[in-house]
C-alpha cells in the first residue's frame, strides 16, 4: 500500500474532504481541519499530487 501512497499523494486526505462536504452540506467551514490535513500533505510532497490542485480554492472558500 505505500508504493500506492508515493504514486499519488494525498489521495487519502482528498477522499475525506470529500465525504466531510458530504456529511456537512458542502459547507467547507465545517471541514477545516481536514482540508488542513490535505494542505499539509500538499506541503510535504512540494504538490506533486493531482490532489493538491483544489486546496488552494478550498483554502479560500473557508476563510
């Protein structure tokens, strides 16, 4: 499963933002700490992920 992880990063992080919109109305301020989470792992793999092109957005959707 880690060789899965290094081939697409974040992927696990952008799943649970996904299913946290979905419980939550699409409300992106009642899932901050699970886009945080997806925007640390963007940071840490420098955004070499697909998954690291929509936190920007969301980022500011929930500020």
């Amino acid at each position: 499963m880690a060789q899965k992880q290094n081939k697409e990063p974040c992927k696990q992080e952008a799943c649970n933002i996904q299913a946290c919109l979905s419980k939550n109305n699409f409300l992106p301020q009642k899932c901050v700490r699970v886009i945080e989470l997806l925007q640390s792992c963007c940071e840490q793999c420098k955004y070499q992920s697909t998954h690291c092109a929509s936190v920007a957005a969301l980022l500011k959707q929930h500020k």
